[in-house]
C-alpha cells in the first residue's frame, strides 16, 4: 500500500529511537569542545593578525641592516668571550712553570758567590720554602713578508719580598721582554755573553755569567753555526777606597759581545768576546765623596762554553771566563769591573772563571750531575783601606751533587746538595752548605 | 698524549719488531734504517728535554726546537730515501710488483713527512710539530705492520 509524503514522515520521525541520557550528555560534550575550539581558533587567528605586522617590521629591518652592511655603516658585531689580536694570523701563547722549592741551608744563606755568609756573621739556617721562581709568559708569532715576527713578555715573583708571616704575596719581577724579527733581537732579554751552555743543576754554579739586560742584537744562523752581534746596556761597577762596589752611572758606550755557536754532532759550543768601555764622571764615592775628575778605561772578555756527548746520553758540561774589567759579567757581579782611587782613576782587573759538571743517566727517567765551579780576580788592593778589606771578594768555589727525576713530560722533581766557600781579602773565610729539594712543572 | 708519548711511540714503530701478518712476505730491515733509527731516538729525546734547558727564554727554547726538528726532519728524508732504494739483494725475499708499489708509497710518504715536519719548523711553526711527528709515527707503523722482519 502506498502512503504520501506527509503520512510517510511523521511515521518515519516516530520510528527513529530516541537518544538515551548517555548519548544524550556524550552530544553535549562535544558541543562544548567544538565551541572551546572555536574559541581558540578565533583566539590565535587574532594573534597572528598581530604578529603578521611585526614580521613584516622585522622583515623590513633586515634589510635595512644588510643594505647597510654592504655599505659598512654597521658596528663590528659584538660578542662576547673574543680574544681581540692586532692581527688575524697572530698565534697567541701562554705558558708558565710552577717551582716550589725547599731550602736548608748551614748557615742560613743564598748560593751565591758574593754572598756566601762569613763564619763571622752566619747562623744556623731555617728551612726555606718558596714558589717565587715560578714563572709566567706570554708569547706571539705573527707572520710578515719579512718572516716571523715573535715577541715575549716573562715575569717571575723574585721582586719585591713581602712577608712570609702572613699572604707571602712577593712582587712580579721582569725578565724577559722582547721581539724577534729577521734576525734582529729588540728588548730585555739573556746577553750574549752568558754561558750558552748551562749545568743541569738546581742551583746555578758560582761562577754563573747570568745578566739579563736591554739590548740590540743581531743573529745569523745556519744548520751548523750562530753568529750573534750584540749591543748591550752599560753598567760599569767599581770597588772604592771603602770596599764598596759603586755604580758611577755615567756609561755612554753600550757595551759590545760578538759571539759564535756551533752545533756539530757531537754536542753544542759557544765563544763569546766582550768589549766594554769602563767609565765614571766625577763620580761619588759610598762615604759621599765626590772625586774630582773623570776616566774611562776599555775593557775585554772572553767566554767559552761547550757541551761533549758520551756514551748513552750521558754528557759533560763545561764553560770558562777570562777578561780584565769583566766585573759584572761573571759570579753574579761579585766582583767589580776594577777599583776607582781617591781621584778618579780607573784601574781594571782580570776576572777568571769556570765550571764543569757531568750528567749521567740512570734510566730514562732519572739523571743526575756532578759538577765544580770557581772563580776569582785580582783586586786592586792599593787603593783600598785595610780595614774594609772583609767586604772584598776574592775568590769562590763550590760543588753540587743531585738526583733528578722526570715524573711526567715536563715535569721534574730533584733533590741536591750544594757546598761554597767564599774567600775576602781580609783573610775570612766563609763556607754553606744547602740541600734543595725542587717540584717543578713547565706548562 | 704529550710529545714525549708520541716520541715513545715513534720510537717503538720504528725500533720493535712486530710480527707481521702471515698475508706479507717477510722482509728484513735494513742495517741502515736502524742507524737512522737510532739519530731519531735520540733527537726525539734532545726535543723533550729541551724544556729543562736552563737560562734559556721561551723563544729560545722555541729556537731550539726549530734546531732539533730542522735536523729531525733530514733524518726522516734520508731514511725515506734509503729505504724506498734499498736494493733488492739486501733482501730475503723479493717483493711481488704490488707489494713494491705499497712499500714505495710508504717510503715517499714517509718523505713528504719528514717535508712537513721541515715546513713547520721554518716557519716557527712548533704548534704544529706534535702533529707532524704524529703523522710521521702514523706512516712508520703502517709500513712495519706490512713489511717489518716478525723476529
């Protein structure tokens, strides 16, 4: 039977099966969430309508920024933690050593020439501990037409000595402080006439040529010979009527060292000649006196220093010094250049010197050395009062015994007895003996 | 690893003898190549002990260096050169044509090491020379790994 539309309907309506309250309340659900999704899309749609403005901004000021770039109006870019050279090929180092070194000593006392304790006057020493030969460097190489341009700043803590009571915050002391540039040497730095072959030993011979000064130097060198020729600054140093060593200041003439290295298969050697120009200008004495006239005196020197290997990488170490007026030059200026009288005359005296040492190894670790030094002058005693002849050097000499130990690459450990003897021309004499216990790391 | 453990290796490659693998054909080192061995060992040696030089600044412990690796790098050419002509008779066995042609690439290899290591050392380039000397340690042990007598 057919039945019409508006029969049809309602009786269609009528047979759907109504929602339960289950179904019913799910429908709700996701009418509230379509209706909060809603709402956030209307939320982020205005927004966006926001942002899209600022991107455009952001747009238009890049390209602000790369217009200007390209012309060069912008600052360098700024950041932070950039180590600014003067030049972009500059290779910058630093490095250092950390030594600490223990120190008992009878009496108490340096291991150094000149002032080795008389008998008189020493006292049992105390136990001496420092770091202050620790050191600190800075060191560039930058790259020219010309070849390599090196430079070095070195400082050490041996300046000022502070208290050891409380901080034992000792000063910063320069060393070295210099460049290097196509075989000229512009600075402070080591003189030419120091011994270029040294002693593998804790504390420096007695003899020791060490002098840091300002200089100008100029160095050819090929695979088998150096050629230094050094112009180097004048101090001369005289010993007065009181036994006192001066320094007239009043040096016009650098002083002059032409040396010679070499480096055959068999170990290493150097000789170096020093020519100085020993002058004073009314100069004054240590009890104020003023002489009253001037006088210059030249003054030579040679020096000679060499290493000879033996078996296994044993090896002995040796240098000589010889000169008349070398003063300054050789034991740590022990002795003066020569003695200024009453008037001003100058009379030079001859300095000699040496040392030898030999280094065996026990493995490849352990090593140690042997070693002697000596040295002494012929001083002007005319001229000086006998009373103050205690203050006079004469002569000095020594040994050294160690063991050293390389715990690790650049590392080194030791442990070494030292003995001197120092001799015035009063006739005191004056000996120490000193053990030294060294930790060091080169980093 | 410092310079003195890539000393130690160099040394070891160029002085121990290390089995070679049964693949190789034997071949028996050179009374010459341990000459040159031994310039090495010991110029390695002057190299890591320069640092204990005493009164010496860093630019001249740096001139020292440059020294020592100038004359390292002419022994390592010279070994270079005597072992790629190292003549046949001096051998035990002879060397099938590929083999010559891997162990004379290690030889010039070996020379353009000891090229480097003198390129780095004229330009004071000693930042540089552990890596050189690395490399150099590098082709030294490759070759004994292949060619090196199994003693």
């Amino acid at each position: 039977m057919r039945m019409s539309a508006p029969v049809f309907l309602p009786l269609l309506l009528l047979s759907l099966p109504l929602l339960s309250a289950q179904e019913q309340n799910e429908l709700d659900a996701l009418k509230a969430q379509a209706e909060a999704l809603s709402q956030r899309i209307e939320a982020y749609a205005s927004t966006r309508g926001n942002n899209r403005e600022t991107d455009a901004m952001k747009e238009e000021k890049a390209r602000g920024y790369i217009m200007d770039d390209a012309a060069g109006n912008n600052p360098p870019m700024e950041q932070k933690g950039i180590l600014e050279m003067s030049s972009a090929d500059t290779v910058l180092s630093v490095g250092g050593r950390i030594d600490m070194q223990s120190i008992v000593s009878w009496p108490e006392g340096p291991y150094i020439a000149g002032k080795i304790p008389l008998d008189a006057s020493g006292e049992n020493g105390q136990l001496l501990m420092s770091a202050r030969d620790s050191r600190l460097w800075v060191k560039t190489r930058t790259p020219t037409e010309h070849g390599p341009v090196r430079t070095l700043i070195e400082v050490d803590f041996l300046g000022t000595t502070a208290s050891e009571a409380t901080a034992n915050s000792h000063g910063l002391r320069l060393r070295h402080a210099y460049l290097q540039a196509a075989g000229w040497t512009i600075g402070q730095t080591n003189s030419a006439f120091n011994s270029y072959v040294t002693l593998d030993t804790i504390r420096y011979p007695l003899n020791y040529t060490l002098v840091r000064q300002p200089l100008i130097r100029y160095s050819i060198n090929d695979r088998l010979f150096g050629y230094d020729l050094s112009f180097e600054q004048p101090e001369s140093t005289l010993l007065d009527k009181n036994g006192t060593i001066i320094m007239p200041q009043d040096d016009i003439v650098p002083d002059v060292v032409a040396r010679l290295r070499y480096y055959p298969a068999w170990g290493e050697g150097s000789l170096a000649l020093l020519g100085r120009y020993i002058t004073q200008d009314q100069a004054t004495l240590s009890d104020g006196t003023v002489v009253s006239v001037s006088d210059g005196v030249f003054g030579w020197g040679v020096n000679v220093s060499g290493k000879i290997k033996l078996f296994e990488l044993d090896d002995i170490r040796f240098d000589a010094q010889y000169g008349v007026g070398l003063g300054r030059y050789v034991a740590f200026n022990a002795f003066a250049a020569g003695s200024i009288d009453a008037d001003g005359g100058i009379d030079l005296q001859a300095t000699y010197g040496g040392h030898i040492g030999y280094r065996h190894w026990w493995t490849p670790k352990w090593r140690s050395t042997l070693a002697i030094s000596y040295a002494a002058t012929d001083n002007d005693m005319a001229n000086i009062y006998a009373a103050d002849s205690s203050r006079v050097n004469s002569e000095v000499y020594g040994s050294q015994l160690n063991l050293l130990w390389i715990p690790l690459p650049n590392g080194l450990v030791g442990l070494e007895y030292s003995k001197g003897v120092r001799l015035v021309e009063s006739g005191d004499e004056g000996e120490i003996d000193m053990v030294s216990l060294l930790v060091r790391y080169d980093f | 690893m410092g310079l003195l453990g890539l000393s130690l290796l160099v040394l070891s490659a160029c002085v121990s003898k290390e089995t070679v693998p049964s693949q190789s054909s034997e071949f028996v080192a050179n009374k010459e190549h341990k000459i040159e061995s031994e310039e090495l060992k010991i110029l390695m040696r002057e190299l890591n002990m320069v640092v204990y030089d005493r009164q010496k600044s860093e630019l001249d412990r740096d001139d020292i260096r440059r020294r020592y690796a100038l004359n390292l790098a002419d022994v390592i050419k010279e070994l270079a050169y005597k072992v790629e002509n190292i003549p046949l008779n001096a051998t035990e066995k002879v060397l099938d044509d590929q083999e010559k042609a891997v162990y004379t690439r290690y030889a010039r290899e070996l020379y353009m090491d000891g090229e480097r290591i003198d390129i780095v050392a004229q330009k004071y380039e000693l930042e540089k020379l552990d890596d050189a000397i690395a490399k150099t340690e590098r082709t030294c042990e490759r070759c004994h790994a292949l060619f090196r007598d199994g003693k």
